[in-house]
C-alpha cells in the first residue's frame, strides 16, 4: 500500500529533498504543486503546505479546505520563521506539525505516514471482512 501525499508550495529544491528523504524509508507517492487549484483532487493522506503562501493567508484557506474535505487527514506545515502567532493560528486551525525547512527532520512525518499506512491496512482488511458476510 502506498501514502498518497501532495506538498503545496513553490519551493522545487525542498520538495526534491522531502522526496528524496522519503522516498528510501516509505512507500509514498508525492505529488507536487505550486498552488492548490480546482484542478487538484483532495484525495490524499497526507498534506505539505508552506506557511508563506499569500502572506500566510492562503496557508489557512488551505488547512481549512483538506481538513473540510476530510477531518482525518495529516496536514504538515513547511515553516522557516517562528512567528509565534501565526504558528499559533495553524494549530488552531488543525495542523498535524511543522517541518523545519532550515533544518529538515522527516521523523515526525515518517511517523505520520507509517500511522496512515497501518490504518489504511486495517481499513482495507474490515472492508474485506465486511465483504465475506455481505
């Protein structure tokens, strides 16, 4: 089984790094975009999301409209300052956790897709439970 991922934000070194950490410990697809369109289907496990998109404000449209969509999905922040207000009004908002871009620690987000990863295993093996009485 695989993590659906999709990252959120202009930064194509970081995205680069975040794959290449990711990709030798998980089994993760991550898709990548600049900007959350209509276009893009929220149909992931797990969010990257920048914390400077339009001045922080679009960050939070974000975080809200996955978290609308579903309230069971891992949303991490890719933050470079700690503007402690700002940051304040993230986890308010619902985040999971933050990635440091300065001094990246994947363990935290690792964690979160090896969580989502059980959890879906689970899911796929009560569905097919599910489907033997039915």
């Amino acid at each position: 089984m695989t993590i659906k991922m999709l990252m959120i934000d202009d930064d194509a070194k970081f995205y680069k790094t975040l794959k290449s950490h990711l990709s030798t410990t998980v089994d993760c697809s991550i898709e990548w975009y600049r900007e959350l369109d209509d276009k893009v289907a929220l149909e992931h496990d797990v969010y990257v999301v920048g914390n400077h998109l339009n001045g922080g404000t679009r960050t939070l449209e974000i975080i809200k409209q996955v978290l609308e969509n579903d309230p069971t999905s891992m949303v991490y922040v890719i933050s470079q300052n700690g503007d402690y207000d700002f940051l304040k009004s993230l986890f308010k908002a619902g985040v999971s956790g933050f990635l440091d871009k300065n001094q990246l620690d994947v363990e935290p987000l690792l964690k979160a897709c090896k969580k989502t990863l059980r959890n879906k295993k689970r899911l796929t093996k009560l569905s097919s439970r599910l489907d033997a009485i039915s």
